[in-house]
C-alpha cells in the first residue's frame, strides 16, 4: 500500500464550483494533489467526479474559484492551453479514433508538443515498453482491440503528452480482474519513475490500495481526504463504499 509523503502540490483548487447549463454539480471544491504521487478520487456514482475531472481538463469552464497547477492560474484557461500546462485527461469510454492505427491514437496524444521527432520517438518506445501488447498491435485498428487494450492505448495516449499530471477517469471500468491487475502494476511503475497520476476509480480498494492519498466525493462536494491506508480502515469508508459494517 502506498504511503503520503510532504511533497509540494501539483495542482491546487479552493472553492472551484463547475456544472452544466444551469445545473451546479461541483460545489466549492477544495483540493491539492501532492506532486509524485497517485491520488484516488472516490464517491459514488452521480457524485460528480467525472465533472471535476472535466474541469480540470477545460472541457468546463471553472464558474467561481481558483485552480492553479505548478502555480499557474488557470481558473480561465482553454482545454489547450491545459493540456500545454501538462494536465492530460484519460477520459472515460477511452475516446480513441477507432478507425486508426494504435500507433497513430498514441501519435495524436504528441499533436502538440514542441518536441522533435527523436524525443516523441523516444516515448513511443517507452509507451511500448510499458505495454507490449500495443507494440504486437501497433498497426492495428484501434477498434480491433479488446477492452483492455483500448484502456493501455488510451493511457499510452496522454503519455505521449508528456504529462505532468496524468488523470485517469474509470480505470478498471468493464475490464477482467487481470487485466485490471495488470494495468495497476502499470501505473505503480509510472509513479516510481516519477509521473503524478489523479485517479478515479469505481473499485475504491484498488484506488485506496493504488494511491498515496484520496479525497472522497459526495453531492458535489469534497466530504473527506486523508491518507489512503488510513481512509482503507475507517469504518465509515468501508461501510459506505466497501459494503463492510463494523461491529
């Protein structure tokens, strides 16, 4: 199980409120997700996570509040300008061009970077290292793979954006316990060489075994955070999102 450190915040929000029209799903949204470390994000269904990480990705704009990643205001900042900043969203569902090539979904996570073509070749490379079967399936259609597949490709995807925080919405969603396991020990590997990952997970023991800390969603607000391990044993998680009742 991962332990918190006292690492400096990558990203920082304080009273963010978001939603849709005239509906408010997000409500004075407080949070800070440490640099270097996978943070969880657990609630749920409804509870809003998805729209908070939509936010954070600019794909909403931020209606009141502040939200800041590396000490860059970006409360007003377009989609791109976010991605520029190093915020990349793996959304849920993958989103990939299903009528590409695996290799081509990976490229388009690159469209915009600065970068020559030894260095995105470089983390090409490093995608494949990490997950083998989309090199084997690399010329490929990407609506060819299986569902897990899809996810290593989606995930692959914002690597190739260089990310300074990856958010990935509903890991395990629709995928066999295998493969699940595989990709966590993926993402293990992407933290210790560094990647800061915000994570939303429906399995809330594989996001609170994963991760260094969480923050728990209800109704659009942030109800609880802490450390994970600690957040795994309270008995008031466990009954509500592990079915566990204490006597």
């Amino acid at each position: 199980m991962a332990k918190a450190g006292a690492r400096a915040p990558i990203l920082e929000l304080a009273g963010v409120t978001a939603g849709y029209g005239e509906i408010q799903v997000l409500w004075g949204i407080d949070m800070r997700v440490r640099a270097g470390e996978i943070t969880a994000l657990i609630g749920s269904n409804g509870a809003g996570k998805t729209t908070l990480m939509r936010t954070l990705s600019g794909l909403l704009p931020v209606r009141s509040g502040t939200y800041r990643a590396a000490g860059i205001d970006l409360s007003a900042a377009r989609a791109e300008t976010i991605l520029r900043a190093g915020i990349v969203h793996v959304p849920e569902g993958r989103r990939l061009f299903g009528a590409m090539s695996v290799e081509d979904n990976l490229l388009m996570g690159a469209y915009l970077r600065r970068g020559g073509r030894g260095e995105i070749g470089r983390d090409l490379d490093r995608v494949f290292h990490i997950f083998p079967k989309l090199y084997e399936r690399r010329t490929q259609a990407a609506a060819t793979l299986s569902g897990g597949e899809q996810q290593m490709c989606a995930i692959g995807r914002g690597l190739m954006s260089a990310p300074t925080l990856l958010m990935i919405d509903e890991l395990s969603l629709g995928l066999s316990p295998l493969l699940v396991e595989q990709l966590v020990a993926a993402l293990r590997q992407l933290n210790a060489e560094g990647v800061s990952i915000l994570l939303v997970e429906q399995d809330v023991t594989i996001a609170l075994d994963l991760s260094h800390s969480a923050f728990v969603m209800d109704m659009g607000r942030i109800v609880r955070s802490g450390v994970s391990s600690e957040l795994l044993s309270d008995p008031i998680i466990r009954d509500a999102y592990l079915g566990v009742i204490e006597d």
